[in-house]
C-alpha cells in the first residue's frame, strides 16, 4: 500500500490565499534588511517571512505553481530593496519615469528567476523527511543567491545574511561568511514552515535543538577568545580619523557651473584645516580629472600630505585615466616621505553606472549619467601602509564582494589591517539604501574581522569596528567632518578570509550543487521505491 504523504506536504487544487501571502512576505523580507527611519536589521522579520514563503513551497499544489509563488515571492522582495535605482534612473539620469519604473521591475524580474527555479526544484523533488525538505529548500536557496551574487557580474545586494549582522547568526559571519549565513537562515525558516506543536513531543526535536544550541554556544564562544587574543595583542597606537562628508548635490555634482566649483573648494578647505594622522574624502571626492583640475590645485592640497617629516596622510577619491588609456575610479593616497602616491583603481564596477554591458548602450544613452565606462583595476591590489597600518580601500559596492576583498587575506603577513570605503550613493536619494549599505559594510567587518571605515558623500560616513560595532557616525545628507579613532587589527585572519581568498565561493558553490543532487537522488529513489510496492 502506497505511503501517505506527511502533511506538510498535502497541497489542495486551489490555494488562491497564497499569492497575496507570498507577496506580503516578500515585502516583509524587504523591510528586514532595514527598517526606515531607524535603520536597524530585523533578523527575526526575515526568518519569519521566508518561512512563509517555504511553506508556500511545500503545500502548492504543482511544481510549476511552485516556481510561480518563487518568482512573486523574489521580484516582491527585490523590489522593495533596490527600489533606490527608480531615483538614480529617473531624478538625475533623465530616464522617463514608466521607463525607470519598468526597469527596476524588469531588474527585479530577472533576479527572481533564480529562486522560482529554486522553488520548482523544491516542489518537484520534495523528500518527505522534515529534516530533509528543508535542506533541500536551503541548499537551493544558497545556489540562487550565488547565482545572483556572481552571473551576470553579480548584483548581490539585499541577500538575507545581511538582516543577520545583529542576530543569533552573526556569529557564523567569521567562520561561513553571508552566504553561509544565507544557507543556515533557509534551513532554519523552513523548519519553522513545518513546525507543528506535536514536534516537541519528540525526543528527535529535542536532541536538535540542543545540539543546535551547543554549536552556537561553541562557535561564540571561539570568536570571542579569538577577538579578545587579537586585541590583547595591539602593537599600533590608534589612529586619529578626519572623514570627510561633503553633501554636494548628485544633480550638480559635476555641473562645471555649480558642483564642481563647490567639491573643490569645501574639500580643499577641509583638507587644509585638519590635523588628523588619516584623512579620508569619499568617491570621486574630486571630481575632475588631475589634468582637467586648475593649476597648482592638486599638488597645493596634498604638499601638507607629503612634505618631509610630515605627520599626516590622505585618501581621495578621484578619476584618473585618459582618452586613449581609459578611465578608472581610483583612490590616491598620499603620505609624508613616498615617493610617488599610493593608487587604486576599482575593480568591480557598477553596471550602467560605471561599465555599459554588451547590447545596452542604447539604454545608457537615454540616461545622463557622466563618466558611465571604466576600466577595470586588479583584484588583490596591495594595501596604503601607513603608521603601521595596512589600509585596504574599496570603493562603493566593491564591499558587497568579499570574496573579491578576501583576496588580499591570501597572505597573512601583509593582510590588511583595517578596510576604507569611499562611497558615493547619492545617486539614490535620502533612500534606505544608505543603512543598507552601511550594514553590508558592518557584516563585512563581522567576517575578516577588522575594522571598516566609510567615508561618503551623503551617507552613511561611519567608523566600524572588528566587532562590526558603529562607534561613530555622521547624520546622513549633511555637511560635515567626522573625527573619530580606529584601531587596527593585526591579528589572525578568520577562517572565512582564509578559504575565501584562496577558492572564492567555489566551497559553497560544490556544497550547495552536492547536497541538492544528494537529496534529489535519495528522493526519486525512494519514489520508486514506492512505486514499486
């Protein structure tokens, strides 16, 4: 006689209460990331909202409505959290506002496609083991953001491991990295899909909630004595910080007549005062070429940063680069006693923004946004040393790659000692996207465990520390200076730099392809299996 199907599994023909379930948790899962207004991630939100999508998964009543509640479920989620790109797109790149609406939906669209796949393999192959269902929903979870983190030249942002810097499962970050954290929060949401109050009769569920509690105990406990050995071993003095905000408007920012006047003029003047050992100006700070700027400018700003003796250094963003080179969006750093500046150019660039993709100048060009086709610079690019610290700049959405930042962990001898982003987001508003970005910069900071500073335009310019901790930070969409101090971090590199600077996300990419052949295997075996009976 053929086994009944466990009940999270019976589906009913009509589920019409689904769609609009699914689409709340989507939006749900949005507002996790970061909730407006205050900022904060909600890993409890996130965790709630994707269970619902699983159980959405284990009762449709087809494989193909399945992938149908997957795509909802994704472009719901997607677009509540890169909505931002409407203003890059619209308010100063000139795009039509149906075409700008049409885009970011088709953007989101896209990406949903990965985890309505993800969904129909689910429903397809679904083991009736609990246990085993939700691996399978988490292992391929963790494919469709690779997918998205990597095709394509990625575009990551919003993935869930991000509502978790503040949670239970931040202590993973050191040891998994987001991705990882990604996986183990889709095991746990659809294990709380199929939670039933009868479980906790079982000695089964009780066994692992406690071994569950035990490896958390476990693995805290080890990044605590690591981060406490590492900070008993300091040999560098703090340093003092000068983090410049300059709040020119992105619709003037490179306006000859307005923005660029006022960029060169508070930045030189900023530069000029501050007596900080480490002055950092964000992206594109100066947002001229150095050839283009007016004569004597560029050397008059930095010769307070380069005279003999001196006791100040300065990271700038600027573009640099010619007509018949290319261009690059670089940092330049300067300090007492080189003898030639410190360079680095960025390496993962921002499509449409920052590199036109194959077939799409056509799109760009109904855009009007300068300085839109870079080069690329070199992954692994050496760190700006400086009072004996190894300082590692990244510019803008270069920190949602750690993989690419993890490439410099590779030797541990000249591993950097703390991280720099100079961003530029204004192109998105007095948006959510600046907490967003801030916590993917925090978790970052989780998983090499040092410290990351930022230094914006409008926000979030913020020191964090190894313990992704905001010690400090700047009011978004002001003027100002912020001073604070940093102190490095020189101790050993974490697990997760270590693995991820040497095979990037392939670990996770044959786990995440093992584990679902392994139970898509054990599934149609035990399939027919009963069809043989």
């Amino acid at each position: 006689m053929p086994e009944p199907a466990p009940l999270f599994m019976r589906a009913s023909v009509r589920q019409p209460w689904l769609w609009p379930l699914v689409l709340a948790a989507g939006m749900a899962q949005a507002l996790s990331l970061a909730v407006p207004g205050s900022g904060a991630p909600l890993w409890w939100l996130q965790l709630v909202a994707l269970a619902l999508f699983a159980h959405s998964v284990f009762v449709s009543a087809t494989p193909r409505r399945a992938a149908g509640l997957g795509w909802l479920f994704a472009t719901a989620w997607l677009c509540g959290t890169f909505w931002w790109l409407f203003i890059s797109m619209h308010t100063y790149g000139g795009l039509a506002a149906p075409l700008a609406v049409l885009a970011v939906l088709g953007l989101a669209a896209f990406l949903g496609s990965y985890y309505a796949a993800a969904a129909w393999l689910t429903r397809k192959y679904l083991p009736h083991n609990r246990a085993l269902a939700a691996l399978l929903f988490a292992a391929l979870w963790l494919l469709a953001e690779l997918a998205r983190g990597q095709w394509w030249t990625g575009f990551p942002w919003g993935a869930v491991g991000y509502a978790h810097v503040e949670g239970p499962l931040a202590v993973l970050a050191r040891t998994i990295g987001v991705y990882g954290m990604c996986f183990v929060a889709a095991f746990l949401a659809a294990a709380l899909a199929q939670w039933r109050p009868v479980l906790w009769r079982s000695t089964r569920w009780w066994l692992a909630s406690v071994l569950l509690v035990m490896v958390w105990g476990s693995l805290h406990w080890q990044r605590e004595r690591a981060l406490e050995s590492a900070e008993r071993s300091f040999t560098s003095p703090p340093l003092s910080l000068a983090l410049l905000q300059g709040q020119i408007p992105q619709d003037e920012k490179f306006q000859p007549g307005s923005g660029i006047p006022l960029a060169l003029e508070w930045y030189a003047e900023q530069l000029r005062q501050t007596n900080a050992s480490l002055v950092v100006a964000p992206e594109t700070a100066i947002p001229l070429l150095p050839r283009q700027l007016p004569s004597g400018y560029l050397e008059g700003l930095t010769a307070r940063y380069t005279a003999f003796g001196g006791h100040q250094a300065l990271l700038v963003g600027i573009p640099l680069g010619s007509l018949t080179e290319g261009y690059t969006n670089s940092v330049l750093a300067f300090a007492p006693d080189q003898a030639q500046a410190y360079e680095y150019s960025k390496h993962h660039l921002v499509p449409f923004g920052e590199f036109i993709p194959p077939f799409f100048r056509w799109f760009t060009e109904m855009m009007n946004i300068p300085l839109g086709d870079f080069n690329r610079g070199a992954i692994g690019q050496k760190s700006f040393e400086w009072r004996g610290e190894r300082i590692a700049p990244n510019i803008c959405y270069e920190d949602l790659f750690g993989e690419e930042l993890g490439a410099r962990f590779v030797d541990a001898r000249h591993a950097p000692t703390m991280m720099v982003n100079l961003s530029n987001i204004g192109w998105f508003g007095d948006s959510v996207a600046i907490d967003q970005h801030l916590a993917i910069s925090r978790l970052r900071a989780l998983e090499f465990e040092r410290p990351m500073i930022r230094a914006t335009n409008t926000g979030a310019t913020a020191v964090i520390d190894h313990r992704a901790r905001v010690t400090q930070r700047l009011p978004s969409q002001e003027r100002g200076v912020l001073r604070a101090q940093v102190q490095g971090q020189s101790g050993p590199t974490t697990p997760y730099a270590r693995w991820v600077g040497r095979w990037s996300l392939w670990p996770l990419w044959l786990f995440g392809v093992g584990l679902t052949v392994l139970l898509i295997l054990s599934a149609r075996r035990r399939e027919d299996r009963r069809v043989a009976q």
